[in-house]
C-alpha cells in the first residue's frame, strides 16, 4: 500500500490511465513508434477514439486464484504513427516489424489475434470506404 498524496491513510498503487492512453502508452513502449488514435468513421484522428475490437482469451501467465482460467481482455486501436523512435523502453526484448495486414494475420501467434485483425480491419476498411474518407493530419 502506498501513502494518499490528499490526505492521512493507506491506499492501493493504481493508474488513472485510460484503456485509450494505454494503447498509446504501449505503442511507445513495446514498439517504439509514437502516434494518435484514428476514430471510426470518419477516420480522421481526433480526440473521439473508435475501437476496432475487444477480444477475450486465455493467457497461461495470468492464471491465478481469482481467475484460474487466466481470461484476459484486449483492446485493438489502428495507431496513425507519426513518429518511430531510434530508442525505446523494450527495444532489447521486442523487435518492431512493419508488415502488411495479410502478413500480421499470417505472423499472428494465437488465432484470437488473427481473428482480431481480420475483423477489425475489414470493419475498418468498409467503414472507411462507405464514407469515402482517409487519414488527414490536423496535427
């Protein structure tokens, strides 16, 4: 437990942080690559942020006695990159990769990912091609 900065007391450590900062946070982090999330439709980043999906799976290193299934919950956002980083926080345990969609749906290594951007692309793309509209940097 941590001291309250607002007063005397005990509390839990916990982020404000927001699933969308998240994403953001981790693109930086696990991929070295900086950006603003794209909304759906019209696609043009901005601060309302539309999610491509959210998938539930099982994952083996998060098993614990509140959840002996280790069910997990991920977000998918399509990241605008305007910038990629020569450094970054984990870049001596991940190497970043660019790839086609086709080529991330074949490199996937759990059929839930693939199952997510697949889905999540083709809404995206449909979206993007009902409303005639691409990415337009405001920034």
């Amino acid at each position: 437990m941590i001291s309250s900065s607002s007063g005397p007391g005990l509390l839990f450590p916990k982020n404000d942080e927001t699933v969308k900062e998240a994403a953001v946070r981790e693109a930086v982090e696990e991929a070295g690559v900086r950006g603003i999330l794209m909304v759906s439709p019209p696609f043009t980043p901005c601060l309302f942020v539309g999610l491509l999906g959210d998938y539930e799976f099982k994952s083996k290193t998060h098993q614990d006695e509140c959840s002996p299934e280790g069910l997990c919950k991920a977000a998918m956002y399509a990241l605008y990159v305007k910038e990629e980083l020569e450094t970054w926080p984990e870049q001596k345990t991940r190497t970043r990769t660019w790839l086609t969609i086709g080529e991330a749906v074949e490199n996937c290594r759990h059929a839930w990912m693939k199952d997510a951007l697949v889905e999540g692309f083709c809404k995206w793309h449909n979206e993007k091609m009902n409303q005639g509209k691409g990415i337009t940097d405001e920034d």
